[in-house]
C-alpha cells in the first residue's frame, strides 16, 4: 500500500489552505459600512444624534416679555371719583453667562450624540466582523478535517482490501482508523455548529432575518487608525465639554436673576388726567443658590476627570489593540513558514518508514504510523487556519477604534 500522494496532496493543501489576512478591496469596506449602519440599534442611535442636533437651536433661550394690565375705580369721600388704567411691561433678563454656557452645552450634547453614535457603529462592527471571521475559520477547518477524512476513507479501504485478500491485514488497524474517522467527523459537526452559531450572532446583531445575506468579512488595517480621531477619544472630549459646559452653568446659576420692566398709568380725575411713566428693575438676593452652584460645580469638575480618565484610558486600549494585530501578524507568518519546514520533515519520515518497512510501507505498523503523518499534517493546517483567523479577529477589533468621521450619523439619516 503506498500512500505517498497522500501526503504530496497533503503537502501542497499546507502551502494553499490559509486564510487571507491582506486588507480588502475599499468598496468591500463600504458595503460592510453601509450593512452595519444600517442596523436598527444604529438606526435609533441616529434618531437620537439627530435630537440632540436639532436642541441646538433651544438653546441659550431668552425668556419672553411679559405684559401686565390694569384698571381700577375710586369712589372717595366728598364724591371724590377717579378711573386709573396701567399698563407694566417687564422683560426678565438671564442670568449673567447663563446663555452662553447653555449653547456650550447643547453644542457638547450634539457632539456627544455623534461620537456615541460613532462608538456604538464601531462596537457593532467589530462584533459582526469578529463572527463573520469565527466562521470562515470554522469553514476552512471543517474543509480541512473532510479532506483528512476522505485520505482516511482512503487508508481504511486500503485495509479492508488487505483482510479481504488473507491473513496481511490486522483487524486491530481497521478499528483504529474507524475510531478516528467517527472522532473527525464529530469534529466537523462541531465545527459546523460554531460556524452557524457565529453567523446567527452576527445576523441578530444586525437585525438581520435568519436568511439574510451577511457581508463578507472587512477590517481596517493598523495604518487606518488615528488615535486622536478614534470614536472612543471623541466621546472622552465630548464629555469633558460637556462637564465644562455644566460647570459654567453653574457658575452662572450663582448669579441673581434680573429683571426691567416698563408702567404706564393713566389716572382720570375731576380736575383732569394724570400720567406716570415708571421704570422698575428687580433682582433676587442669591443667599441658597450660590451654595448648590458650588456642588454643581464640583460634580461637573468630577465628571470632567472622569472624562479625562476615560480618554486615557482608550489611548491604551487603542494602543494593545494595535500591537495586538502586530503579534497576530508575526505569528501567522511563522506559523506559514514553518508550515514548509513540516512539510519536508513529514516528506523525510514518511521515506525513513518505508526504508524501515523494507516492503514499500506494507508493514504491519505502517498503516498506523500513515495514519499518524497524516493527523500531523492536518493539526498544522488547522494551526495555520488557527493564526490566520487571530488575525483577523485582532482586525476586526480595530473597528471600535476608527475614526469617528467613518461613522456619521449624518449620512445614515439619508440611507434608504
């Protein structure tokens, strides 16, 4: 039995089997792109970017004037008679940097709004990716171990020819490859159970019917990161805004509120008409408010380091994931390189077993000792296949870390 182009075939899947881990072509990105944003979580994460963009204009408002009436009737002693009509317009004034805090404030929600937006696309993203790539991997093993099962078919009816002929063949040889091949095939339905499990997970994430069509898969590349404009760094600056903003405002709550107003009085009397023109100006005396404005204002100083902190911290995080691609990368390379390597020492024990069998591999050993090159061979494809898809996956996670402007609430309000 000579199963030598088992192995070249063997030899030549090493070299061809791997995944591909090269950046995608830029319309694969953006069909990704538009698939996630279209996502029905998104969807209302824009609504609500939108409502925070249209709170802009409310802000920093300016309280109405108000206008009062009056009229009375005298009726004095001696038949004194008098009629007075007046009329108080009073314009209440805002507090002093309370306008301009408000419009900060807003302007920083607005930003908040977006860059939560952002974040939220990148973490979708990231998540789908990582499980369109789970199960390409897990389709490139389950092709590898039914290849592995079709070269064991192989071998167990090479053995079955050999009991059908005489006393050459060994009973105990047959079990054992029939105990392999049932243990390979439970490993393709395992396989192929993570593969369907990883595919659900990324259509319901997306709000996808369970027969939709997925993208395929996309990821940036390290060069596609800037830290500085990274939807996590946005959100950290939006929110230290918006604590700056809230610190002013109450500061500026601290402040009395104020208020002119305008009297007209017309007085009919019997010696004739009388009109008085005044002019009034009133303020609240802020004995309570200037101590709350002070605890305002250091919880917006607290939620401002908070902010800070978190800024930070997504600049290690961004950083880990970057070195994170790098390893991935290095190993894969290793992993194809050393790949070859396996391959000529296969090559090389398979030769020194024959050259030991004396008969060309019809041993009474040889059969197992095939059987275990073979397995060999298989566990450094999936090794392969393994690295490739660490690479992808630290790709993918790459996506929470793009920068924010690839992700704009704005356009996804205008997809259909």
């Amino acid at each position: 039995m000579r199963l030598r182009p088992l192995l070249l075939a063997l030899g030549s899947a090493l070299a061809c089997s791997t995944l591909f881990s090269g950046a995608e072509p830029p319309e694969a990105h953006a069909e990704f792109i538009r698939i996630v944003t279209g996502a029905p979580a998104l969807s209302a994460a824009s609504s609500r970017a939108a409502a925070a963009r249209e709170r802009i204009d409310s802000a920093g408002r300016l309280a109405d004037p108000e206008v009062e009436g009056m009229t009375s009737r005298l009726n004095g002693p001696l038949g004194e008679r008098r009629t007075m009509y007046g009329l108080n317009v009073r314009q209440p004034l805002p507090k002093r940097g309370e306008r301009a805090a408000d419009r900060e404030r807003a302007h920083a929600g607005a930003a908040m709004a977006n860059a939560d937006y952002a974040v939220m696309a990148g973490e979708m993203a990231a998540d789908t990716a990582m499980a369109l790539a789970e199960a390409e991997g897990a389709q490139q093993r389950i092709h590898i171990l039914e290849t592995q099962l079709g070269r064991l078919d192989a071998v167990l009816r090479s053995i079955e020819v050999r009991l059908a002929a005489g006393p050459t063949g060994r009973i105990a040889d047959r079990l054992t490859v029939q105990t392999r091949i049932a243990s390979m095939q439970f490993m393709v339905e395992e396989e192929r159970r993570m593969a369907a499990d990883a595919l659900a997970e990324a259509r319901g994430r997306l709000g996808l019917k369970p027969d939709a069509p997925l993208p395929a898969f996309a990821a940036p590349t390290v060069a596609d990161i800037s830290v500085d404009d990274s939807a996590a760094l946005q959100l950290a600056a939006a929110r230290s805004a918006e604590a700056t903003a809230m610190a002013r405002m109450a500061r500026a709550s601290a402040n009395p509120m104020t208020a002119v107003g305008l009297s007209l009085e017309n007085e009919k009397t019997a010696m004739g008409d009388e009109n008085t023109v005044g002019l009034a100006f009133m303020s609240e005396i802020p004995w309570r408010s200037r101590r709350y404005a002070r605890a305002e204002v250091r919880a917006a100083e607290a939620e401002r380091a908070a902010a800070q902190t978190d800024g930070t911290a997504a600049r290690y995080r961004i950083s880990a994931a970057l070195t994170r691609v790098d390893r991935a990368q290095r190993l894969a390379e290793t992993a194809r390189r050393l790949s070859a390597e396996t391959r000529a020492r296969l090559d090389a024990e398979y030769d020194a077993m024959v050259r030991s069998a004396g008969v060309g591999g019809s041993g009474e050993s040889t059969v197992l000792q095939i059987v275990e090159l073979l397995e060999k061979a298989t566990d450094t494809e999936l090794q392969i296949i393994q690295a490739d898809t660490a690479v992808r996956s630290a790709r993918a996670e790459l996506w929470r870390y793009l920068p924010a402007g690839q992700f704009s609430a704005t356009t996804q309000q205008e997809l259909p």
